[in-house]
C-alpha cells in the first residue's frame, strides 16, 4: 500500500489527525531508561503502544536520534512500529536537502534502512533534490513550504512574481512535482491564514503540520484553516507535549501520553466537521 492510501486509511480507522512525534531527549526520559543501553528504544516503543490507536502517523526525528550515536535504536523503533502496527505511517523527519547522488543516499537511508512510509525534505535546491527520492514511487515525499518557526519568514515570504515564496513551492509541487501523486507539504500550525492559503492552491494534498503542542499553535484556527472538504487531509503533529506530558496521579509516563494524546486527539476532532 502506498503512503496516501496508508494515510487515509488511518485517518478513518483511528478517527484521528494526530502525528505523534518521537524526540527522546535523554536528559528528559525517565530515570529508568536513562541508564538502560536501549533505554531510547524501549521508551519510544512504549509511547507507540500508547498511542497506536490514537494516531494517524508516528514522525521520529532522525537528529534526536543520531546526536546520541542511537541510529540503530532507530532502526529497531522503525521495525518495531511497521512490525506492530503497519497501518500507521512512519515519518522519517530528516528535512534532507541535496541533489543528485547525494541525495539518492538520503532516500535509501530513508525507505531502505529504516523503512519509512515518507521522508521529510528541503526544496531550496529545485527539483533535483526531490526527484531521487520520487523513485521509491510507493513513498512519501514531504516537502518543506511554511514552516512553523518564526524566522521562516526570512526566505518563505521573499516575492516571487508577486507571491511570497512558500506558495510558489506550494503550487511546484502541486503542479510540476507530484509525479507520483505521494507528495505532501510541511505548512506550520503557528500560521493558520497561510495554512489556509496553502490548502486553497493544493487542493487536496496531505499537509503535515507541525507546531500545536509545546510550540502553542491554535487547534481550532489550525483544523479550520487547513481540513479538506471531508474533515481530513493532515497530520498535525504533537511531540513534546505527548512523550513528556505530566503525570496525574496513578499514571507513569505512557498513560500520561496517552490522556494527552487522546485530548489532543479530540480536540482536533472537534474542529473537523462542518
């Protein structure tokens, strides 16, 4: 099954459009997995199992990962996931930007080593950095466009003939590069009037929106900006405030990850008919 059907189909199973994103900062795991050789890995899985059920895609972020030396813990996170629960997408958030060969080495790190469903990446090379990974054609492809910190606005909003530039790159991919008909767009929570503009110009096309949760994006001005016409259409992301979430009495972390999960999850479901 390929990425867009694996999406919708989660959408719908799970009633959900939470991405639930694995950043395991060690200093803030709890004690237990600090000390433990695969502690990365056996927190990460029990977020998973938490979660499963509540979410439309899981999006681990390879450089929590790989600033640890943790690669292959990685890899057994990404197997565990496709082995446990295969109707979920797996993001691989890499936000790769090369060309050539070069960038043909990042899509089999990607689809290859750690078996990701869609892989995060950077457009500001032109098509060429896209098009080595357009040949995994099963794949996802998700592509930088209005990211959710403020200082994207340096380059996302320079004028290109007339339209700030997040919506040019909206309308190549649209138009021009989604080959496959896998692409997706990175549009941020933190800026719902150009989330909807980006929806306007793509139709349809998936859209992974970061930034609700500990970054402080509107849920209600980010569903309404950015749903499709059947309430669905996105990805929004929440890590740190799922996997750290605080505990209540009688919890341990995984079932303070869930009751944050389930809220978020609802509370988007809130906003997505009508």
């Amino acid at each position: 099954m390929n990425f867009i059907n694996k999406l919708s189909a989660a959408w719908t199973a799970n009633d959900s459009l939470l991405c639930v994103g694995l950043d395991p900062d060690m200093a803030k795991l709890p004690a237990q997995f600090q000390s433990a050789p695969d502690g990365i890995y056996q927190f990460c899985r029990e977020i998973i199992d938490a979660t499963a059920d509540l979410a439309c895609s899981f999006k681990p972020q390879i450089a929590y990962f790989a600033a640890l030396g943790a690669e292959q813990q990685l890899e057994q996170i990404c197997a565990y996931a496709r082995a446990n629960y295969p109707h979920i997408p797996l993001i691989l958030d890499a936000k790769r930007g090369d060309i050539g060969a070069t960038a043909r080495q990042y899509a089999r790190e990607a689809f290859d080593r750690y078996g990701a469903d869609a892989v995060t990446v950077n457009p500001y090379m032109g098509s060429d950095s896209v098009e080595p990974y357009m040949e995994w054609s099963e794949r996802g492809v998700i592509i930088l466009c209005r990211t959710s910190n403020p200082g994207g606005s340096d380059l996302q909003f320079l004028k290109v003939d007339g339209k700030p530039l997040y919506q040019h790159v909206a309308r190549l991919v649209a138009e021009k590069w989604n080959s496959n008909g896998q692409c997706a767009l990175v549009v941020g929570a933190t800026f719902p009037e150009e989330l909807a503009q980006v929806r306007a110009i793509v139709g349809d096309m998936p859209l992974l929106v970061p930034g609700i949760g500990a970054q402080g994006g509107d849920i209600a001005a980010t569903v309404r900006s950015g749903k499709t016409a059947s309430g669905a259409g996105m990805m929004i992301n929440s890590s740190r405030a799922i996997i750290y979430a605080p505990q209540q009495a009688g919890e341990d972390f995984a079932a303070a990850a869930r009751r944050v999960a389930l809220d978020t999850r609802d509370a988007i479901n809130q906003y997505r008919a009508g």
